[in-house]
C-alpha cells in the first residue's frame, strides 16, 4: 500500500478519534444535570484517586453519567466492529451483527426472564437479566451454527449460516412477541423498554465486563483483518492465498458472538449501528478491513454516543430509548446509502 494512502487513512482514524473525544465530552457533560467542566474535572480527580466525591452532583457524575458515557462507547465500537466483521465474512454488505442469531437469543431470553423468573425462582440479583439476556444469544446462536453444519462444506456453509440465522431470529422474534402477549402490563412494558434499548443500568461492574469483551474482540478482529480481505475475493481465491477459509469463518463468527452477546446483554437490542458504520468508512475510504475495523471501533463509538444524548436531553428529564434514536436516524441514512449506491464492497 503506496505511503500516501496510508497517511490518509492515519488522518481518517485520527480525525475520528478526536471526533470520539469531543461527542465523549459532550455526553458526559449533558443530560438531565448539566455538569460544569470544573465539576467534571473534580469529580474525575476523585474518582481516580479513590476518594468519595464531595458533592451530590460529583456522586450522579462518578456513578450515573460517567459509567453510562463509557459504556456508550464500548457498545457503539462493539457493534460497529461486529457489522465490519459480518459484512466482510458474508461479502453482504446489508448484514447485521445480531445476524446469526445473537441479538433476538438475548431479546427472548430477557422476556423469558421478565415473565417467568420470579415463577422459575431464577435469582441472581441485579445480574439476573443480563445474566439471562446472554444466555438467551449465545444458545440461539449455537443453534443456528448446529443446524448450518448440516449443511454442504465451502461457500454453500456460508449461505447456510445466513438462511438459518434469518430462520432463528424470526422464531426467536416469534417468542418474543408471545410472552410479550401472556405477560402482564409491567412485564410487558419491561419486554418493550428492554428491546428498545437503554444504558440506564450502566455501572462500573458491568462497563468493566463491557470493556473486557469489547478490547478483546477489537484486538482479535485486527488479527483477522488481512485474511478477511483476501476473503473478499472469494473463498477459492482466499484458499489459493493460503487462508484457512473454515478456521477464519468461526473464528470471526465466535468474536462476533462473544462482543454482541455481551453488549446486548448489559444495553438491551440496538440496531443500525452496526449496520450503517462500515458502509459511511467504505465510502470515505475504501474496504480495506484493517482500516474499517479501527474505525468502525471509533466511529460506532462516536454515533453511539451521539444517540445517547439525543436519548437524554431530548425529553429531559425524562429520556427515549436510545434503540428509537438509532432508528430514526439509521433508517434515513441506510436508505441514503443504498438509492446512492456508493458503498464499495
């Protein structure tokens, strides 16, 4: 790769990682209380030094809003990630990380929770939900890849594993909205909130299981990079490069699990972000995957971000569902996208 494109992508990341800071700050400081830099500062300071925060606003900062700012970046850059690596292992540029079954496990597994854990004595404290929530993905996800082994080897798995994922998701969505129906109106409404997405619950206990996933999957997914490129020529052709095309195939596709069922879990069901993300970094600068994973990292961190505070300032102090703003501004975008038909793949 020529030392100019490589200084324009450095520019790219770079532009985007201080676009990352700015919308960081700017989450932090607004929401239903608007902090001050000053406060922010020293509600930080003691924060790391490990002191009790002075005031009642340094403890909403340092235990609400600062946990709930960086669990919004975690998730947007686990998502935006998880749609670079299904987009580039299904040469799909429509695919979504929750594809294979993921995201609709989690949904069924927290109404499964919502409207029969107290029947079930399922207790485990505030964990229960997450707990239940990956449960629920990580199961409809190896049921999908159980039911695509039966199929034929090669390029005809992938397409296997893309019908069978669309199969899942619609009889998962199928249990969702039936428990949603025997539930009663509380149960319901938390069935509602729960897949419309919140970062509500973020602490710092979850933001560090969160952070663990998510660091982890992006590193992982970095390694992978050059292979998913010789990928995009196609399976034979990747063969040929010397690409063990079955060995990266589930190797991605447990990264992608692993990352999205822990999001969802912790942040309820977020669409479009891992939709839209890689198609905006194509068009700015090609479909290089070791380009488009550091910055679908940065730039699902950014939107994700921004979601956020539209979520909390827009009805303050009360706040939407962030699931309702990624819709309302990834529907548009996407339609965009595809009628200007500029995405690179």
């Amino acid at each position: 790769m020529s030392a100019p494109r490589d200084r324009a992508r450095a520019l790219i990341l770079l532009g985007l990682f201080a676009a990352m800071v700015l919308v960081a700050v700017a989450s932090i400081r607004f929401g239903a209380i608007d902090f001050s830099l000053r406060q922010m500062f020293s509600a930080t300071l003691a924060l790391v030094t490990g002191r009790e925060p002075a005031t009642l606003d340094g403890r909403i900062f340092a235990e609400l809003r600062l946990p709930r700012a960086v669990m919004c970046l975690l998730v947007g850059a686990c998502l935006g990630v998880g749609g670079t690596l299904m987009q580039a292992l299904f040469r799909n540029p429509i695919v979504e990380p929750g594809l294979v079954g993921t995201s609709s496990g989690a949904a069924l597994g927290s109404a499964l929770y919502f409207v029969l854990g107290s029947v079930l004595k399922f207790n485990a404290g505030p964990w229960a939900l997450p707990v239940a929530a990956c449960i629920g993905g990580i199961a409809a996800t190896y049921v999908v890849f159980a039911l695509s082994r039966a199929g034929e080897t090669g390029r005809s798995s992938i397409v296997m594993l893309l019908l069978t994922g669309l199969a899942i998701n619609a009889l998962c969505l199928s249990g969702v909205g039936f428990l949603s129906y025997i539930a009663r109106d509380p149960q319901a409404r938390s069935i509602i909130f729960w897949n419309l997405g919140t970062m509500s619950g973020a602490d710092w206990k979850s933001v560090t299981i969160v952070g663990v996933a998510t660091l982890g999957g992006v590193a992982l997914s970095l390694r992978y990079a050059k292979p998913l490129n010789a990928l995009m020529l196609g399976e034979e052709e990747a063969l040929y490069l010397g690409v063990n095309v079955a060995r990266l195939k589930w190797a991605v596709l447990t990264i992608n699990v692993a990352m999205v069922a822990v999001a969802t879990a912790f942040t309820g069901v977020i669409g479009f972000v891992g939709l839209i993300v890689p198609h905006i970094l194509r068009i700015i600068h090609g479909a290089d995957n070791r380009y488009l994973i550091a910055g679908s990292a940065l730039l699902g961190a950014t939107l994700l971000s921004v979601a956020d505070l539209i979520a909390r300032v827009s009805l303050r102090p009360a706040e939407l569902p962030i699931g309702i703003v990624t819709s309302i501004v990834g529907v548009p975008v996407f339609l965009w996208l595809l009628r200007k038909r500029q995405y690179v793949f």
